[in-house]
C-alpha cells in the first residue's frame, strides 16, 4: 500500500570478508496484479543495481544477494515465499522478505571492468552520501559499499575515475525504484532513528512521520575505514 516501508539490502563477499548495506524505500505507487512486493523490489533492484555495482568492485569480491524486507506496516499480508500450504494459502510473515541470489564462485559481469587485481579489506569501503531536506543534516543517511581495488587507492581516497564510476550508482539511489511487470514504484529514503523511536522503548515505531525522501546522493572521496563489518552474508557459499 502507498506509504508502505521497506528495507533493501546489498550483500557481499570475498574469500576473507563479508559486508552488507541497504537503504529504506517508500512505496508511492501500488502494484495491481502483484502481491509479493518484497519480489517485486527485488527483481527490480537486481535490474538497476547489479551491473554498475559490480563495476564498482574488484574481482575478488562477490556480489551474493539482494534482500527485501517490509518493515511497516508490521503486520504484512505478502505471502511468504513459497509457503508450506497449498497455492493461494501461504504462511504469513510477521516481516515479509524475500532473498534474490545474484552471484558467487563462477561469477559471470564485468566487476570493476573485468580487471583481476587484489582489493582493500572489507571494512575499506566506498561512501555514499545520502541527502534529504525534511530533517536537520544529522539525519542524513548513507551507504557503504566494499571491494574497493588496491589500484583505485590513491593515499587516504579513491581515485578520480573511481569516484565518477561510484557517482553512477549514487545517481540511481535518488531515482524512484519501478517495477519490470507491473505499477508499483518505490522511493529511496532515509529514515529519522530520532523521530522513528520518540515513543521509546516498548512501544510502537513512528515510521509514518520519520521518512525523508532522498533528494541528492554523491560519494564521499575519502575511504570509509569501518570498524565492524561483521553481517551474515545472505546468499553467500559459506
């Protein structure tokens, strides 16, 4: 339904790393003939992102998974995916999800142009800066994505060619997510922590209130240095 909130999240993977990132989306407009959203999300990310994502990695890292989850309302009426019932009468998720597998050994896409070279750790990443207008600037949201190859470092940044190809995905993230088969559309966002937990602990998450659409995103040039980046890796091979 319009104003539905979602949760769209990236994972990753090379031999010794794992890392994860996401961003929230705000349904506008409403599928007709499609009830598993979250599906529909998904496949329409794996259409947008996965190309100029991959053209942002070195060649040691996988591109593994996209996950979709609703975060509001709670209470979701997407059908699990599949259920253990018969057709037309699946389970119901509290949280409805769905997990689309992108890649892993074997992967096929040209990661940082086809080029086989070594790349930074996993807590090295590429920031992306997320802007909205209707909070203060503290609550501005951002993305990191790893993999970064060695041969785009230049000291404490990433290289200039590196920053235009990084700013083809930011490009993206400002643009309305639509689906391939159907209505639906689903702005990008960033969510008000502040704002969405007011009512304290116990009580209910004020989602309606604390989305700001995202209005400009640009990478940061200077290498993100994290300190945990420990998230399960969802549709890795280990």
């Amino acid at each position: 339904m319009e104003g539905d909130v979602f949760r769209l999240d990236f994972h990753f993977e090379n031999p010794s790393g794992k890392s994860s990132t996401g961003i929230y989306l705000r349904e506008d407009g409403v599928n007709v003939t499609i009830t598993d959203i979250c599906k529909d999300i998904a496949d329409a990310a794996h259409l947008r992102f996965v190309a100029p994502i991959r053209a942002m990695l070195s060649s040691e890292w996988w591109f593994t998974a996209i996950r979709v989850r609703q975060v509001h309302p709670t209470v979701a009426v997407t059908p699990v995916n599949p259920g253990p019932n018969t057709a037309g009468d699946y389970n119901r998720a509290l949280l409805a999800q769905y997990t689309k597998t992108v890649d892993g050994p074997g992967q096929s896409g040209l990661y940082n142009g086809g080029a086989t070279e070594p790349s930074l750790p996993a807590n090295n990443s590429v920031q992306i800066d997320l802007e909205q207008t209707q909070f203060s600037l503290k609550s501005n949201g951002r993305i990191n994505i790893p993999g970064i190859p060695e041969a785009e470092q230049t000291g404490s940044t990433i290289s200039a060619a590196h920053v235009a190809t990084c700013d083809a995905v930011a490009a993206l993230l400002e643009l309305p997510l639509v689906s391939a088969t159907d209505l639906g559309t689903w702005d990008p966002a960033v969510v008000s922590a502040k704002v969405r937990d007011a009512f304290g602990p116990g009580n209910a998450k004020n989602w309606v209130t604390s989305v700001a659409l995202i209005t400009r995103a640009k990478t940061n040039p200077i290498i993100s240095i994290q300190k945990r980046r420990t998230t399960e890796v969802v549709g890795g091979v280990r």
